[in-house]
C-alpha cells in the first residue's frame, strides 16, 4: 500500500473533474466525512463517554430511540449546514425534511441514517452511517419542498462503518471506493479501490426468524442453500446476519453473497423492514458500482420512483448471479411457474430428479 498512500479528501480533489460542482461537491463530502469522525469517536468511547442506552423517545419509524441514533443526527444535521450548501436534509429520525433557511437553494439535498443498526450499539458489534446525495430540485408541481428522484439519480452515496477499524465506502458514480481510518495521521486512507463484489459465493444474509412470513421466491432460495451440496446447488452455504445492514452489506462488497430484507408478511402494511431513501439507494447505488445488483426482485432498486422520504422497501443485494436467481423466481412465481418447487415428488432433485 505504500505507493497508493491517497486520502479521502486528496481522493475527492483528484476526482474532482468528474463533480458538476467540484468545490461544493467536496465541501459537502468533507462536512460528511467530519460527521463520520465525530462519530466513531463517540462510539468508541463506548459506556465511558455514557452516550449508550436508549431515550424515552420514539422516531418517525415508531422504533425507542437510542442516545446515539439523536446524538449522531445532531451531528449530521450540523455538519450539513453548516456550510449553506444543502437545501434540503431527510433523515431516518426526523419526519419532516429539515430545510435549511440561509440558503434555500444550496445545490444539494442529502438523505442519510445517521446510526445504522442501533441496537447493536449496546452490545459493542458494528454500526455505521448511510447517506445519500442528490442534486436538490424544488417540487415545481406541488408544495413539497423537494423532488424525490429514484436512486439512479444519486450523485454519490455512500457509508461509514464503526467496526473493528473505521473504514469510509464511497461512490460517486464511478466504481465503489475504501478508505480506512489512520488514526495516527487521523486521515481515511485509500485501502481498497475500486471494489468488485466476488460473483462466485456460498454467502447469504437474512433474518431466518421472519422465515414463516417469507413470500415464495424467497422461500425456494433460502432453501435450496440450506439443501447444499445435496440439494438444487449442489454446494453448501453459510448464513450471516449482524442485524445492521451497513456491516451486512460491507462483508457482501468485500467477499460476495447475497443481503435480503424482502417485504414479508409479518406486517403486512409495511413494505419491508428497510427504508428507500437512506438504506436501500445509497446501498444499491454502491452495489452496482461494485458490479454487484440491487432489486426488490420485481424491480431494479435504482429505478424505483419514490413516494415518500420515509418510503419502506424490499431489498435484495449482492452478487450478480445470486440476485438474478432470485430474480428469476420471482418471475417463475409470478407466471405460475415455480410448480415444481411445490411439489417434492416434480423437485429437480428429487426422486423424480432430471438428472444428476
Ligand atoms: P436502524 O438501526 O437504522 O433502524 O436499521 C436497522 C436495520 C438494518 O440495519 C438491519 O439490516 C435491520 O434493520 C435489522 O433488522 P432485524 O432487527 O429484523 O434483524
Ligand atoms: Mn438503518
Ligand atoms: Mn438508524
């Protein structure tokens, strides 16, 4: 690595061409990166800094609080704007945009998860922070402060992870960048360019509780893995789940496998556990950056026209060919065709079996 000693913000300045606005863009990036720092500070302070433990409160999602998840929003909130270049701010614990009144047409709107997978925080695992950013437009059409645009539209996204080091994920549309905190020189140092998830896996992720209220595709997948090396796959796989996507998600960039949150049934109203705008863009946006994909498995995530800020979601990510397998039996769900999954005696492997 000695050769490729490139930090975060020589990393943007570098890069910097390709920004419609370079000297906003990094600005605004530099704001998320201090964020970040801030962050993972009060994180590994742990009980010492007595920032853990949960509120009295309850957010928008209607989920306790934790003291983290308001302390890390303040900070991101400040960070933001700060410097007058954000119009428009959303995030995971605020119901309403915060818009922000110095400069109503700052370039810019940013979605973010200040604190991603919270209740992990008590327990010392892996958190992170997700954002997400978008070019701002006022909604011409209507009173809402801002245009939703789907996630194909983001011009950069991207994570911190609060791990056992500090690593910084980046897109900006062009390959998904990582960056590693030094805390000797107190910089994100370029530890892995240009990320390309691994197509070949034995990986999955997903929360095998929920498994009754799983719709069929899902539950034809989850099961073929668990038959491994005797079943459909004809290999064996292994489940990983940390309950926060962020640390999900980065072992998938790193050695391949596939992140489900599917819409399930458990409450049936709620189109999924996770978020369109803050958790499953900017994830997806760095999924397909690292030549990986991200579906609801009807739909490209990217292209999903977004209804609302706090929209829920369903959420496949990771490996290519993983995620169109998936894909492709939710298609053969749709069209009546997933038959023979049904039935044990018409199984591809089963004692009917085609071939062997
Ligand atoms: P958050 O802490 O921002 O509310 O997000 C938690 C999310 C996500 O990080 C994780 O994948 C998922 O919720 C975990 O859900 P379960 O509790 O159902 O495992
Ligand atoms: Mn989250
Ligand atoms: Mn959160």
């Amino acid at each position: 690595m000695e050769t490729e000693k490139i930090d975060l913000s020589n990393f943007l300045l570098k890069n910097s061409t390709s920004y419609e606005d370079p000297k906003s863009f990094v600005e605004l990036m530099m704001g998320i990166i201090d964020a970040s720092n801030l962050i993972s500070t009060l994180i590994s302070n742990g009980e010492i800094g007595g920032v853990l433990g949960n509120l009295p409160t309850t957010n928008i999602q209607g989920e306790t609080q934790k003291k983290l998840d308001v302390l890390s929003n303040d900070i991101f909130i400040e960070a933001l704007l700060k410097n007058n270049l954000v119009s428009c701010l959303i995030s995971e614990e605020n119901e309403n945009p915060i818009t922000n009144e110095y400069n109503p047409s700052g370039p810019y709107t940013v979605f973010f998860d200040p604190l991603d997978g919270s209740s992990n925080i008590d327990v010392n695992v892996s958190v992170g922070s997700i954002f997400s950013i978008f070019k701002y437009k006022k909604n011409s059409d209507s009173n809402d402060i801002v245009t939703l645009d789907p996630g194909r539209e983001q011009i950069a996204a991207g994570y911190a992870l609060y791990g056992p080091s500090t690593m910084f994920v980046l897109s900006t549309g062009k390959g998904t960048h990582g960056f590693t905190f030094n805390s000797d020189s107190k910089k994100f140092i370029l530890t892995h360019p240009n990320i390309t998830v691994p197509i070949e896996t034995h990986e999955f992720s997903i929360n095998t509780s929920n498994e009754r209220f799983w719709n069929p595709p899902i539950s034809r997948y989850i099961k073929e893995c668990n038959d491994g090396e005797i079943g459909e796959r004809d290999k064996n796989f292994n489940m990983r789940w940390t309950g926060s996507m962020v640390a999900d998600v980065h072992r998938i960039l790193m050695r391949g496998g596939i992140f489900m949150y599917p819409k399930d049934s458990k409450v049936p109203e709620k189109a999924g556990r996770l978020r369109l705008m803050y958790e499953a863009n900017p994830m997806a946006f760095l999924m397909e950056q690292a030549r990986g994909a991200a579906s609801t498995g009807r739909e490209k995530l990217l292209d999903i026209i977004p209804e609302c800020f706090h929209q829920r979601i369903s959420v496949i990510m990771g490996s290519k060919e993983e995620v169109d397998r998936v894909i492709r039996y939710y298609a053969e769900h749709d069209d009546g065709k997933d038959f023979e999954y049904k039935s044990p005696l018409f199984k591809e492997r089963s004692l009917f079996q085609k071939s062997d």
